[in-house]
C-alpha cells in the first residue's frame, strides 16, 4: 500500500511540473509541436467519449439494479486506478484550456489538481456503483 500512495505522490509531482510548463507556453512554443498537439486533442475527445459511454452504462445498471463486477486483489485495484487517473488527465484537458481563457494562467495553476480530482471521482464513482 505504500508503493501505491508513494506512487500516486510522484504521478502528481510531475502533473504539476508539467501543467506549469504547459500553461506558460500555451498550445504553441515549447510546449509541443503540431502533432503533440493533435494527439493529446486525440486523446482527450476519447477520454470524454469513455466518460460519456460511462454514464450511460452507468444509467442502465441503475434502471436494472444491477452491481458493477467485483474487482478482486490489490493488482486488479492499482490497474484500475492507474487508467482511471489516466483517463481523467486527458478527460481534464479541455475544462482546464476553457479555465485558462477565463481566469488565466495562474488560476489554471492554482486550481488543476481540483479538476483532475474531480474527473477521477466521477469515473471511480460510475465505474464501481
């Protein structure tokens, strides 16, 4: 348990490094080429998509009463949560450019953690109820 919490604590030290990075230079600079670009825009319609596919999965096992499968040792559980917290940085993406335009670069860099947390709960919470 503790590798996990020690790394989930390092994952989050370089999503900071990065998002400061990132802010600063803006979708151009130095901050990636055309292609970067195009592939994390790639990545975070996909990462929606799976949130939206999610809640409707979500909805019909509600309506049915039905409960989510079990998922059974610490490796199936760090898996899970490794692709969650992988899906919601690229799921936070768009949120944190529409924050960017309004508040600007410092409230982005106050405040992505936030967003990120907030992405990851809403998976967790319709993927395991």
């Amino acid at each position: 348990m503790k590798k996990i919490s020690i790394s989930l604590i390092i994952f989050f030290i370089s999503f900071s490094v990065y998002a400061d990075r990132y802010i600063e230079d803006g979708l151009r600079g130095s901050s990636g080429g055309f292609f970067d670009i195009i592939i994390g825009i790639v990545f975070a319609i996909g990462a929606l998509i799976y949130f939206v596919d999610s809640f409707s999965k979500w909805k019909v096992r509600q309506a049915k009463d039905e409960k989510p499968e079990q998922i059974d040792g610490v490796a199936e559980w760090s898996f899970f949560l490794f692709a969650y917290a992988i899906i919601s940085a690229f799921a936070c993406i768009p949120v944190l450019l529409i924050l960017k335009i309004i508040g600007g670069a410092d409230f982005v860099r106050e405040y992505w953690l936030w967003g990120f947390i907030l992405f990851f709960s809403i998976l967790t919470y319709l993927k395991r109820t």
